[in-house]
C-alpha cells in the first residue's frame, strides 16, 4: 500500500485537525482542573525564590 501526498493530506486535513483539538483541549482542561491552582502559584513564584 503506497501513501501518497494526496492520501496523507486528507488524513491530516480531516483526522488530524480533530487530534490536535482534542489535545488543545486536553490542555486546557488539565490547566483548569480543581486542584491546580496550588501548583501554578508554585511555579509563578519561582522567579521570586531567590530573593527570599
């Protein structure tokens, strides 16, 4: 079975747009989830850690 330029762009064109917005939104609801607020306050301050 020999892919071709015109195969692979339909599959990029059509299964991987769905793939990268289902990873953008995995993204986002893993920023969001409860619980991570503690975590990203942490690496916010990282800068700051120095100065204490």
């Amino acid at each position: 079975m020999s892919l071709d330029y015109q195969t692979m762009r339909t599959f990029a064109d059509s299964w991987g747009l769905l793939y990268m917005f289902l990873i953008f939104v995995g993204v986002v609801l893993w920023t969001f989830r409860p619980g991570s607020k503690s975590a990203s306050s942490d690496a916010a301050n990282i800068p700051f850690k120095e100065d204490e």
